[in-house]
C-alpha cells in the first residue's frame, strides 16, 4: 500500500515483554495523519500495550517506535479506571491537560473561554462546575474526551471508549470519533466492540500478540482472520450493507 | 480560669505559632497524602525520623539534620529495597521504619538522660519550643505553599491520573519525587509540637473532614489548611489548661471536628470520605 499522507507514528518490528514471555511479537505499524484506527483482539492479547508503545509510556523490548517530532498526542483511558470519587469538577479535569502558560493555579480569561468552547463542542455546556461523579455514563465518557480535544492533538487515542457505556452513549461517541476523524485528526482506539464499533471504522488491525490482519473491515473480518484472531470460530454476516460477527454454531454447540 | 493566660509565657507563644503553621501544613500536604492513599508512607516516614531524633538526641547533634539525614537515608532504603521487586514497598517502609523505631527506642532505654527529649518527640511538647523552631515552621510553610503554587496543576494531574498525566508531558516521577520530599519536610518541621506517634493522624483527618465538606479539589486545599491550623489553635490552648500532650489535644480536636461534619454531611460526606480508598 502506498501512502501520501505524512506518518505521525511508525511502530518498526516491534516486540514486548514484561520480563516474562513476549506480549507482542514483531509489529510492523504506520499511524498517518488524519487516519482512523481500530485495534481489536481478545483479552491479554497485547492491544493495550501496542496503545502505551504507541503513546510513549512504554519503550520496546526490540524494535523501534519513531514518533514524529513535537507530536501532540492525547489519550483518553477506560473509564473504569477513573477514580469518580476524586474531588474534581469537570472544568477542573478538562483544564489539567494542556500546561498553563504561567506558574499559577487559576484559569485565565483564554482558558476559561477554551474550556467553554469544548464543553460546548461536546455537549457539555453549563456543566462545567458539576462534580465527575454527577453526570451520566455518556456525559462522564465525554469529558475526558473534552480533557484529550482540549489538547487540540494531532493523534487522538483512546482505550476501549465503549466499553460499560449503554447503546446510546456508544453512538454519541462513535459519531463524535466519526467528526473529529472529518475534521483532519488522526484516531486510534481499541475495542472489544466488533459490531459496534470496529465494523464502522475505515481500518482495523486484528492482534493477538502478532498482527495478524491490517485493512478495511470488509477485507479482515473473514471467519480465517477471527478465528486465528480470537482462538475461536465465528461467522460473518452482511445485514443491510453492514457487517455483523456472530459466534460460529459451531462453537456454541 | 482566663482562657488567655498562656500567651503572656514566650514559649507558649512560639508553641501556639508553631502548631497553627504545623497544623496549616499538615492539612494542606494532607490533601495529597489522603488522595494519593499515601498516609502509610506518612506513618512509616514519621517513625522512621523518630530513630534519627533519638540519635540526635544522645549525640547532641542539631535534631533538623540529624532526623533529616535519617528520614533521608530511610526513604533511599524504601526505595532500594522496593526496587529490588520482592518486597513490595509497604513491606519495605513496614521493615525499615520499624527498624529505625525501634533503633529510637533502644537509644531511649540505654541513655536515661536522653529520654525527656526522646518523650517530647514522641508525643509531642511545646516546651522545647524556640524562635529557631518557629522559623522552621515557617519555612516549612511558605516552601509548601510556593510549591504547590508553581506546580498546581501538574501536581493535580498527577495524582488524579497518572498515567495519562505522563503522556500529555508531565514528569509524574519528578511531582511524586517532590510530594515525597514535602512530606517529609512537613514531617520533620511539624513533629516537635505533634509528635512521632500522632502525626501521621494530622496528615490524614484535616484533609479527610474537608473532603466530605467539598467536592472540589481547589476547595479542598483551601479547607482542610484552615481546619488544621484552627485544630492547632485550639488543641494548644486544651493543652496547656489540661496538662496534656500538645499532640494528643490537637488529633483530638481534629478528630471531633471530623465527627462533627461526618455527623452533619450525611449519607454524602461519608460516601466521599468511604471513596478515598477507592479507584
């Protein structure tokens, strides 16, 4: 495949271990401006470290990670692992992610109208000085998807922003990955939420301690790929233009 | 009984700026110790320094830099010791700062002459109490506050979500560095009036009543300076009417200010104060 598009991120023969056995194994990955990844994979298969290397918390075993100078990257962690009883307001989260400008604690006027303009952007207006806890589970995913656009990044990326959310935050912030991936930003998730989210992004890459596919959704999701993917068999169906990966009977009986 | 009698003794005047400054900090390094769940790192720092004052004590040697280099040499040795990957670090500061306490202890017994001190460190006293002790205090007290000034937000970044913190540019090994040396400056500097044994309950109860009073971080950190300050105030003044140990009656007016807003928050302090623990 060939690529115009400048490489914000490239993950070159790659491989990690926690001291143990390799938890990934020779990734070869190019992350370009504007593209739109989803990383899926069952669980323990490396998709959350692939994330860490990518975002430079963690350094490979072997292999290199070349991200591109000044790269302004933010992420947005599992909302399970937010600790909701931390005294903090949502403006108060949303304004920690870009450092102040001078040493002082308080909001300028500038970053008080930024932290507005996201709110707004994601449906939050007015409840800036609500305590995390006090919103719901759709508002709670957003601020911190505030928080990371409050950053204005290039790389926007995001672990599992679908997981524990009901259908309709689900769609909220598919929709929301959707504009912001228009607007020129470059995303990459991972999920457990085959049908849906991955189904609905232009590319996926299916790991399970190796990449084992890379491409559009019609072109992995194939029962071979799932199967050496997920350790289990599976079908695929096409329902109305759209793909849907169920269980293989086979599997279930 | 005339309420304001000690104030015309200058050691009870030292003392009394001594325990609002310390009670002032205690409360306001506290809200990152309770946030952080770094409150056994408090105790264990705070008997640990206790082998160093006894040590000073007997050698004759400035009590600041002897129980600093020994609070010093023990936080490496935490370190050391948690590094190494088989001991997790509650066991190594559980390990080391017993050891050291009871270094403290064994000076105590030996040196008969040393043990007035050694009690005072212990318990707390404001009878040792010096113009020297109150410019420490002090000092202690505007390096707290021009610290956390500088730092606000990283430092909050930090402790609310270190990992992301990490990635959007922020040193979280350098801020946990510094709220470490804070720690056990405020330690150091505050244990005279509080003493060893009761400290650690001046770094945790102050911060814990303001957060059941507020669910903003910034409120917090202006809260719970204030309650322990007033709880120094008090606590001082109860001891020197009620010959008691300054420690004691100061933990004692914080603890009964922290029932008292526990019995008034309700269902809603008690589940702030319940989620302190919880991630």
């Amino acid at each position: 495949m060939t690529s115009t598009a400048r490489s914000l991120v490239e993950v070159d023969g790659v491989s990690h271990s926690y001291g143990g056995p390799l938890v990934l194994d020779h990734i070869h990955l190019s992350i370009d401006a504007g593209s739109f990844l989803g990383v899926i994979g069952p669980s323990g298969s490396g998709k959350t470290t692939l994330l860490r290397l990518i975002l430079g918390s963690l350094s490979p075993t072997i292999g290199t990670v070349n991200r591109e100078p000044n790269l302004r990257v933010a992420y947005v962690p599992q909302v399970e692992t937010v600790n909701w009883n931390f005294p903090i307001t949502v403006s108060e989260v949303v304004l920690m992610s870009r450092p102040p400008s001078i040493r002082r604690p308080w909001a300028t006027e500038s970053e008080r109208r930024d932290v507005s303009e996201v709110l707004e952007q994601l449906g939050l207006a007015g409840l800036g000085d609500r305590h995390i806890r006090e919103l719901s589970g759709g508002q709670q995913q957003r601020v911190f998807l505030a928080r990371a656009l409050h950053r204005k990044p290039d790389l926007l990326v995001l672990d599992e922003p679908t997981s524990g959310v009901d259908v309709r935050t689900r769609h909220e912030v598919v929709h929301l990955l959707t504009d912001l991936h228009r607007a020129g930003m470059a995303v990459v998730l991972t999920t457990h939420d085959i049908n849906g989210l991955a189904t609905h992004l232009p590319r996926i890459a299916c790991v399970n301690r190796e990449l084992i596919a890379l491409g559009s959704p019609r072109d992995v999701l194939t029962p071979q790929v799932l199967e050496r993917t997920y350790g289990a068999p599976m079908e695929v169906l096409e329902h109305g233009g759209l793909l849907l990966v169920t269980d293989s009977p086979m599997a279930t009986s | 009984m005339n309420l304001f009698e000690p104030f015309q003794f200058a050691f009870f005047r030292n003392g009394i700026i001594v325990a609002v400054l310390a009670g002032a900090i205690c409360g306001l390094i506290g809200v990152y110790v309770v946030l952080r769940q770094m409150s056994y790192i408090g105790h264990g720092l705070s008997h640990s320094i206790f082998g160093g004052a006894a040590a000073s004590a007997v050698l004759s040697v400035n009590f600041y830099l002897g129980a600093g280099l020994w609070g010093l040499l023990s936080a490496l040795m935490i370190g050391r010791v948690a590094r190494r990957g088989k001991i997790g670090s509650d066991a190594a500061i559980g390990v080391i700062t017993t050891a050291s306490f009871a270094m403290g202890l064994a000076l105590s017994n030996l040196f008969g002459q040393a043990k007035r001190s050694i009690d005072a460190v212990l318990f707390g006293s404001i009878l040792g109490v010096g113009g020297t002790d109150v410019i420490a205090v002090l000092g202690a007290g505007v390096l707290s506050v021009v610290v956390i000034y500088a730092c606000y937000r990283h430092l909050l970044f930090a402790t609310f979500d270190p990992e992301v913190a990490n990635v959007s540019g922020v040193n979280v090994a350098r801020m946990e560095a510094l709220l470490m040396l804070m720690l056990a400056i405020t330690i150091l500097f505050t244990m005279k009036v509080m003493g060893v044994l009761l400290i650690s309950a001046m770094l945790v109860t102050p911060a814990a009543t303001a957060r059941m009073m507020t669910n903003s971080f910034a409120r917090m950190l202006t809260i719970a300076p204030i309650i322990g300050a007033l709880c120094g105030f008090t606590g001082m003044l109860l001891s020197y009417h009620i010959d008691v140990s300054p420690g004691a009656t100061i933990i004692l007016m914080a603890s009964t200010v922290f029932l008292v807003v526990f019995t008034i928050t309700g269902s809603r302090g008690r589940r702030n104060v319940a989620g302190l623990g919880h991630h």
